[in-house]
C-alpha cells in the first residue's frame, strides 16, 4: 500500500525529514544572505560610492546586473 | 571558460544557469519521490528502510563532491591565485559540511533498525566524521581571519591536505573490515543493485547533485556581491580619509 512503511517508518520518516530541513534551511540562507548583499550594495551606491573601475564614467554596477 | 572566469562575467552568465538547475533539480526531485515512496519494491533484507538509501548514498556521494571541489579550488587560488578559487571554495564549505551531516543522519537512522546501533567506529563511519569535521575547520578559518586573500591561502592549504580522507572514505571498506557494506553502484564489474531499486537512487543522485550545484552557484554568487560590498566600503573609507587631508591642507 502506498506510504505503507511498515515497522520501521519512523526512521524512514525522520530521515526525509532531516533531508527536508536540510533543504529548506540552505536554501533560505542563499537566499537570505542574497537580500542582504543587494541591500547593503544598493544602500552604497545610493550614497554615491562607486568601485575604482566605475569612476571614470562606466556604468554602476546596479544598472548592469538584473535584481 | 576564460571568459567566465572573472566575477564580473560569472555574475552574468551563472544567474540564467542557477534557474535551469533549480528547475532541474525541483523536477527530478518530483520524479524521483515519486518513483521511491510509489513505484519502488521493497528490499528483500532491508524492507522499507531501503528507502532511506535513496538520501544517504547522494548525500555521502555530494559529501565527498564537495570536498573534490573544494581541493580542484584550492588549487586555482594557491597555483593561479584566482580570485574565483577562493569564492568557490569557500562557498562550498557549508553547503558539503550539511550534505556530509545529513549522510551521517540518516546513515545512524538507517543503522539502528538494521545493525542494532545508531553508531559505530568503524572505518567508513569515523572517516565521514572527520570530513564534517574538516569542513567545519574550513568554515572556521574563513571566519576566523578577516583578511579573504590570507583566509583563502590557510583554507586552500588545509583543503588540498584534507583531501587525503576522500579516497580514504571510498576506499576504506575495501582496505579495511568494517560494518559498512561494500560500494554496490559504483564499480568496475558494474551496479550490483537490481533495476527497480537502482533507477529512483541514480534519479534522486542526480536531483541531489543539481540542487548542490545550484545553491553552491547561488552562493558563489553572494561571496561576490559581499566582496563588492566590502571593496565600495573600503573605497568610502579612502574617500572620507582623503577628503579630510585636503581639508586640513
């Protein structure tokens, strides 16, 4: 029978669990971590700080990458 | 590759190919649960634990993946001091230490029902266990020291040093008596596994690899951005300490 895992379903569940957690927890720090660099990045170039090879009239960096 | 091999490129190119590995991997993962908790037979010895082999070997598999990953970055930063060496390696890190986590996890889940114990210190077991330990030395060294070219130079030296226990762990249940069974899908005289339980492991083993491709190309993306972050930081600091020296003149 379907999901039928007989007497030993506990340790089959924990571990699709643990492997759940596991994925859910790397994925939300990706992406976490992800929001944060482009805020303190857009918060930077808001106040005008440009990267060296920026000075000299290239683009900004947030007007060449896509959010 | 060249191309690709400058942050400002990889930043380009590696956003379209997270998207097709994140759809990869969420679609083979729909395929592959369906084939281990719908289509797929239970073992003959193992009943339905089996199923718990369908997270375990990938994760073991990517365990050691990441610590090849690491090693091949290693030597990119130490030989050609690639600033996208460093980034990979250390965006590695965390992501192998959870997958070799989880391959011990389940493998003391899977070992109470079958062997009577969650653990045991045997060959193919400690070894694991010193790998989630070399990942988490690898963690703590990017942490520990603030300045990325040095922090990358001391964690590229103990990833190529620490890549001895890769073939350790793959080879250590042929050199040595260990509970641990033998390898049964990878080897010469090919899979020893019958086809109804080796087709939804191969499925899920590749589900599992894109998915730690993605997060490992998402994270490697997120190191650039910090670098960034830190250079316009740096290149604010100059520019505040500049401007005060011209006022004082």
């Amino acid at each position: 029978m379907l999901l039928d895992l007989g007497r030993h379903a506990a340790f089959i569940w924990l571990s699709y669990a643990a492997a759940l957690m596991l994925v859910v927890g790397l994925i939300a720090w990706v992406e976490l971590d992800r929001r944060r660099q482009r805020r303190l990045l857009a918060e930077l170039e808001a106040r005008g700080v440009r990267r060296r090879s920026e000075k000299h009239g290239a683009r900004p960096a947030a007007d060449r990458r896509k959010a | 590759m060249l191309k690709l091999a400058n942050p400002t490129r990889f930043m380009e190119y590696s956003g379209p190919l997270l998207r097709w590995l994140s759809v990869g991997a969420a679609v083979l993962f729909a395929v592959g649960l369906y084939m281990v908790f719908v289509t797929s037979p239970e073992d003959y010895q193992q009943g339905q634990t089996v199923k718990i082999m369908y997270i375990h070997v990938p994760a073991a598999w990517l365990a050691m993946m990441g610590y090849s990953m690491i090693a091949i970055s290693s030597i990119g930063s130490l030989v050609w001091r690639h600033p996208l060496a460093d980034v990979s390696a250390k965006a590695a890190a965390p992501i192998g230490a959870a997958f070799t986590a989880l391959a011990l996890i389940t493998g003391s889940l899977w070992g109470k029902p079958m062997w009577g114990t969650y653990w045991q210190w045997d060959a193919r077991m400690t070894s694991v266990l010193v790998l989630l330990f070399l990942y988490l030395g690898l963690i703590a060294i990017w942490n520990a020291i603030e300045e990325q070219s040095r922090a990358g130079r001391a964690a590229a030296i103990l990833g190529l040093v620490g890549f001895v226990n890769v073939p350790i762990i793959k080879f250590s249940v042929d050199w040595w008596n260990t509970l641990h069974q033998g390898s049964s899908v990878m080897r010469l005289d090919g899979p020893t596994i019958h086809p109804d339980l080796l087709w939804p492991l191969l499925v899920m083993a590749v589900a599992f690899t894109l998915l730690f491709l993605a997060l490992h190309l998402a994270a490697m993306r997120n190191e650039i951005l910090r670098r960034r972050v830190e250079s316009l930081r740096m290149n604010e600091v100059a520019s505040a300490a500049s401007g005060a020296a011209e006022v004082a003149e």
